[in-house]
C-alpha cells in the first residue's frame, strides 16, 4: 500500500466519511470539515499509525497533502 492510500484510510476515519477522496493539491480549504481540530486529529493518527513524530514546525508549514505524504514517507523510512 502507498503512503497516499494509507492516508486517505486514516483521513476518512478522522472525517468518518467512507467515501472522501484526497489529492496532493489538497489543503483544509477543498474540505469544509477540515478545520483546527481536524488537523491536530489527523497529525495524532499519523503519528499513531506510523510511530513517528512531527515537530511544531513541520506541522506550521506543512501546505498540502503532498507535503503531508512526503514528510510522512521520510520520517517512517528512517
């Protein structure tokens, strides 16, 4: 499975919506549940899936969900 794919498994846990699709271009903006709460709830269950940890800042900067799935793959191929 690829890391998008296993993305998409914990965003439509977290949005409990079995039918929400997700993009690298994608940010808060395209999903109108998608808000501060949200975002810490996705960090958490990445962090959880993965046993990885994202420093405040990554967090702060992160853009899009491409992004989201780059610094996810290179922290978990460490």
């Amino acid at each position: 499975m690829n890391i998008m794919d296993e993305l998409l498994q914990i965003f439509r846990d977290v949005f409990d919506d079995d039918g929400m699709t997700i993009f690298p271009e994608m940010t808060a903006a395209d999903y109108d549940d998608w808000d501060s709460l949200a975002q810490i709830q996705l960090i958490v269950a990445v962090e959880r899936k993965f046993n990885i940890k994202f420093s405040t800042d990554e967090v702060l900067h992160l853009k899009n969900v491409g992004e989201f799935a780059a610094i996810t793959e290179a922290k978990r191929s460490k």
